[in-house]
C-alpha cells in the first residue's frame, strides 16, 4: 500500500533521514519504528518568506512493500555501428542528448567537437588560471560537455514546452547524477561531478556504435545546392550524413562568421551583457533565511533572483541576476586571446564562502546603431569590443578588472579590493570605463534598487568584475517552428543555446533531443 503526503517541515525534519522517516510515519498514522513502512521524498522546495524557514516535501510512505524505483528510464542503448549517421557539431547538453536520442531511433550520431575531453580539458583550464593562457579550441566553453561541463550545473528551466524534463533528468540520473536531482525543485549537480557524468554519456554513445570525434573542428559546410549534406574538418576531411545538427554553442564566433561567408540566413539577436557580482555566501544567508549568524548545518547555500526595470535616455531595459552560484566560484571564461569573459560555477555542496551571480543589463539592437554595419554580426561584435576592453584595462592577463559595489554607483575607484574566488586576480578599475554608458548606468540604477529589496545586499563588502557576457548567443540561427529545419538550407537543423533556442543544460538537452527527432522524421530511411 501507498500512501502520499504533504509536509511542512523544519529545514532539520527535512534533511535528516532518521528525523524525516520519524516524521512521516508519524503524519501517516504509523509508528515510527514501524519496520514495514517506509517513507521518502520525491518533491521538495525551500519557503524562506516567513520568519521560520520551512521545506514544503511531498512524501510517499510505502506500508508492506518495497518502494517502487524512482528511476523509470533504463540506460539501454541498441547498436547502430552499421545504421544511416547524421551529423552532431558540438558535444555540449544539446549534442550530447541528440546523439542519444538519434541512438535510440536507430541512426548512428557521429559527434565532432573541436576540444578535448573532459580529463584532458583540465590542464588547458588550468593554464587560463595561473598561466593566463587561453587555448581558443580547449577552455571553459569548448570540450566535452561544453559550457555546461564546468559551470553550477543548474537543472531548473522553465521551458516545460520543449520536451519531457523527467526523461532529462533519469537520463543524467542513469549516468550518474544523484537521484536528489529528481526530488529538489531547483537541483543542481555541481562543477565537481559534471566531468564523470559526461564522460559516461559519451560512453554510452561509443558503446552503442556512435562516434564521438575530440579536437576535430569544423571548418567549411557541403553544401549540394540548398542541401547541406555533411561538414568539412580543419584536417581537410569530409564527413557526411543524412543532415547536420549544428550545437557548437553561444561562443563559437568562427561558426557564426561561417554562416555569413556561405550566405546562409542568420540573424543578430538580443542578449544581455554586465558584471559578475561577489558577496560572502553568509551575507546572502543572513539576509535570505533571516538568519542572525549563519543558515546552521541543514540548510544548503541560499540563492536570489533579482530583476528591475531602468530607463536610460528614455529607453526602458531590465536588469536582472542571472545564473547565481551559491556557494561557489567566479572563473575565466574567456574564448580567444585578448579578451576577459567572466562566468560562476558552485561545487556540489556549494561549500565555497563566496556567493557570486551574474548582474546583466538587456541588450537590444537598437541599442547598437554603430553596430548595424555588422548586418547579422552586430551584437557579436558588440560583445567582443567590450570583452577586448575589459582585458585592456585589466592589465592585458586574464586579471579581470573589479570595483566595490558603492564604489561603483558613486563612481569612485576603489582603493582597494576584497578577497575573490577568481582565481587569476583582480584589477580595481573604473568600471564605467570598462562598461558601455548605457550598461552601467542601468547597472547603477539596478544596484540601488536591489538594495532595497534585499537589505544589506547594497555594500562595499561586494564586488563587480568584468565582464559578465556570454548570457545567451547574440546570434540566432533561424529554423521553422515545426520541422526545426533552417529555412533555406535543406537538412541542416540549428539546435541548443548557440542557435538561440536554449538557456542552460536541461533546455539544450531537450531541445537536442527535439532536433535528432525532427531530422530522422524527415530524412532517415528507417523512418
């Protein structure tokens, strides 16, 4: 017998599995030791808008029989060594899980990825932070799993049209997450198991005939005249299939600057550009779970989503925090030589004393008149020219330029710095100087009213850094909302955050599945 309950738990009864089983055998009408029931979580969210922090859990007890699994996707993959393949660029979330849905209908994915994989992407992440050495084709954002890989990995997305995000989640679950990924209402998994999880993805991929191709970039697109037929790598060699999914993400500016070359239609698009911001994780506790010293041993690292509206020049434009990382770490993002690109990652215990988040100002391209000459390119060149200034008045290393919080909305230059987790250092800089007029001041504006939305959140014991800018791709590749097919170029399915059509790991990965499933409808034999 089954039963389900609905709780309202003290963050202790919650998270401590003696207490837990006591409490809910209890609210079930049982006894506590009652050694044929059971009871376990599959839903849980934080309440911190009372005094008293409360978890809200929906619980099932199972009396005389043993708990269903929670786990309902099998990690079972048919071989397609010798099947019809089609073409995955980019082994990020959206490669990654197209390639496993192709799999799963029979075609063979033959996934190329211009970096290395995860072990070997370490040493390149490395370089960037003591050596200051940015290798363009291994860092951050390109290899194995792509940016997601070394990011908070954060699994909450709003995009509940795109696809199944259970299915999603059992598939990360089957390669290794933890199935609290399946109970947490905001889960995440963390900067310090995302390398082995992937790396089991692309086993499974190889185990079932798949190929997956590390350091191989794309260079040229086969194109037989409105059809793309396969893709051309750096070494000269071609590679064809029954179409190509395009996932290479929103850094891989050489893809987009091909696109144009081969006349096919993309599209400047707007995106949002601004700073990381730094507090000590304490602070964001004390001020999120009202808390009077710190959030005590059962609560994790609290979280905030901020947003307001400002005008500049008569022209209104939100300011929002995007991707916070409680608990975690500011590192250098950047793609090319000669740029500063910051982003946040947490571990998965989110154990770090830093809370950081990206503060960003919306960018839309009517905000970039010197910029229309770009046609499609606008925003991307946009974002590079300041990316390029803020490694300028950084000091030319990856040493980022930063600037106090009150400092800053006093536009006063910051005698001196607090302690950082980015690890290649800080420069305190003017950031007016290193941010468009227009950014900073909605920045500025932004600031003042968080300030009062969060008491005590306004302070010069935070710090922005430079430069928060690859949100989302300030290029999109158009596609038809039905068969996801680029409209003027046959066979050819853009997919995932590069293209425009997600925000983070759980949308990439549906909207990669979404793609493989729209392409071999259309041309796969088997189908």
């Amino acid at each position: 017998m089954k039963k389900e309950l609905q709780l309202q738990l003290s963050p202790e009864e919650a998270y401590d599995d003696r207490l837990f089983q006591h409490v809910a055998l209890k609210k079930a009408g049982l006894s506590a030791d009652n050694a044929q029931a059971i009871a376990r979580q599959i839903r849980r969210s934080i309440d911190a808008r009372g005094r008293q922090v409360r978890v809200n859990v929906t619980a099932e007890v199972f009396i005389n029989e043993a708990p269903t699994p929670l786990l309902q996707t099998p990690k079972a993959y048919q071989n397609v060594s010798n099947k019809e393949q089609l073409i995955i660029v980019g082994a990020g979330p959206a490669g990654l899980f197209a390639a496993l849905r192709a799999i799963e209908l029979g075609i063979k994915p033959i996934v190329i990825e211009r970096g290395k994989d995860v072990r070997a992407r370490r040493r390149d992440l490395a370089a960037i932070n003591k050596d200051h050495i940015v290798n363009p084709e291994s860092n951050y954002c390109f290899g194995e799993g792509g940016a997601g890989t070394y990011s908070d990995g954060k699994l909450y997305t709003r995009s509940k049209k795109r696809g199944d995000i259970r299915r999603i989640m059992e598939i990360l679950v089957a390669h290794g997450a933890t199935e609290e990924i399946l109970v947490d209402a905001h889960p995440h998994i963390g900067t310090n198991k995302l390398p082995k999880l992937v790396a089991e993805l692309r086993e499974s991929i190889l185990q079932a005939g798949g190929e997956v191709l590390f350091e191989t970039k794309v260079v040229d697109f086969i194109l037989e005249g409105n059809e793309m037929k396969g893709v051309v790598t750096q070494e000269g060699e071609k590679i064809k299939g029954i179409g190509v999914i395009l996932a290479t993400g929103h850094s891989a500016r050489d893809i987009f600057h091909l696109l144009k070359h081969k006349n096919i239609l993309i599209e400047a698009k707007p995106f949002a550009l601004g700073v990381r911001i730094e507090h000590s994780q304490n602070l964001i506790d004390r001020i999120q779970y009202h808390c009077e010293m710190d959030r005590g041993p059962y609560l994790p690292a609290s979280s905030y989503a901020l947003v307001q509206q400002t005008y500049f020049q008569g022209k209104q434009r939100g300011v929002f925090s995007f991707c916070m990382c409680p608990g975690g770490f500011i590192v250098p993002a950047a793609t090319s030589p000669g740029e500063i690109v910051v982003n946040g990652m947490s571990p998965s215990r989110r154990d770090s004393k830093f809370a950081n988040s990206g503060m960003v100002a919306a960018v839309e391209l009517e905000d970039l008149p010197q910029y229309q000459k770009y046609g499609a390119l606008a925003a991307m060149m946009f974002q590079a020219e300041v990316e390029q200034k803020a490694w300028l008045l950084g000091g030319k290393t990856q040493t980022a330029p930063a600037q106090r919080m009150v400092d800053f909305v006093n536009k006063k230059v910051s005698p001196s710095l607090l302690d950082t987790s980015y690890q290649p250092g800080l420069k305190s800089v003017d950031m007016y100087e290193v941010l468009p007029d227009f950014i900073a001041e909605r920045l500025k504006q932004g600031f003042v009213a968080f300030g009062k939305k969060m008491k005590g959140y306004l302070t010069n014991e935070a710090q922005i850094i430079g430069v928060e800018s690859r949100t989302s791709s300030p290029v999109r590749i158009p596609r038809d909302r039905e068969s996801f097919e680029h409209p003027e170029v046959k066979r050819l399915y853009p997919c995932g955050e590069g293209a425009g059509y997600a925000g983070g790991i759980v949308s990439a990965a549906m909207d990669g599945e979404r793609c493989a499933e729209k392409l071999i409808e259309q041309y796969a034999r088997v189908h």
